[in-house]
C-alpha cells in the first residue's frame, strides 16, 4: 500500500497575527437530516446534556447546541431544500460542516484577513444563535469552512445581540 503524500502547509499563506490569538473552538457543527433522530445518538448513547434546540428562521435550519468541555457540538438540520446545508447534505450526506472560533473583536479581524487575502462570506458580523458571528471562505482555509463567533461582551455585542441567550 501506497503512503499518503502529507498536505503542503507551504501552500497555504501565512496566518494572520490577529488570528494567531484565537480563543477556545467554540462550537463543531455536524450537518444532519433530522435533529431529533441525531439526538438518540448524542443525548441518549453518548449521554450529551442537550443546552438548546432552536430554529434559525433566516438561515433556515434548526440547530441543538450540546456542551462539551468548553466547546460545543453544534447539530444543523436545514428546513428548506435550496440552502447551502441542504446542498451540502445532499451533496455529502452527514456530517462534519465547520468549526467556530472565537474571536476578541470579530469585526477587527475580519478586516485584518481580508487586508490578508482571506475571501470572507461575511464581511461584517451577523446575529448568530449565540452572539455576532460571520464565515470564511473553505478555498482560503484549506478546503475547511471557518466559522468567528465574538466572545461574550466583545465590541459587536453592542449591535448585534444572539437570537437566544446562552445558558452556560
């Protein structure tokens, strides 16, 4: 059997100093067909405390954050068929969608990756479930779609307030 080539960091540009300094991973988000269904295998197998259930209307999907350790799981089930994620589950069936960091001061870094070259989906913050958050592009994070949430308290919070509080 043939050894897998190891990727070439080379290709990829250097990372920013403003993102060198990023906070805990907040949350990994898995893509799935049915939220309830995937909770017999988080809550009920795994014995994961469920801390919110919540439909995102504007981005038209249902989400269930599960706490782990300082981070959290995040399961996606989009309601509408022309959506990315129902694309994207359509496309590669369940699983692994992206990961969020948190970030000082969202708004600040994203005008510093995209000073740096980073192709940014959200050029401002938005409203997430749990506080301002926006998306990088997969083609500048090797093929992996990034999510920034703004700590609790951050500049954005002023504007931008979470469709639901959390419950930490």
């Amino acid at each position: 059997m043939e050894r897998e080539q190891a990727f070439d960091m080379s290709a990829l540009p250097a990372v920013p100093n403003t993102i060198r300094g990023l906070g805990k991973v907040h949350h990994v988000a898995v893509v799935v067909r049915d939220v309830e269904a995937s909770l017999r295998f988080w809550r009920d197998t795994l014995g994961m405390r469920v801390e919110t259930v919540l439909p995102i209307p504007s981005d038209r999907v249902t989400i269930a954050f599960l706490p782990v350790g300082e981070s959290k799981i995040e399961l996606v089930q989009p309601t509408d068929d022309t959506t990315g994620v129902a694309r994207f589950l359509a496309n590669r069936g369940e699983g692994f969608h992206h990961v969020c960091f948190e970030v000082a001061d969202i708004a600040a870094t994203l005008d510093q990756l995209a000073a740096d070259g980073v192709q940014l989906i959200d050029t401002a913050p938005r409203p997430g479930a749990e506080g301002p958050v926006a998306f990088l592009h997969p083609s500048s994070c090797g093929g992996v779609l990034v999510e920034l949430i703004e700590a609790p308290g951050g500049p954005a919070w002023a504007t931008s307030k979470p469709m639901s509080p959390a419950t930490d």
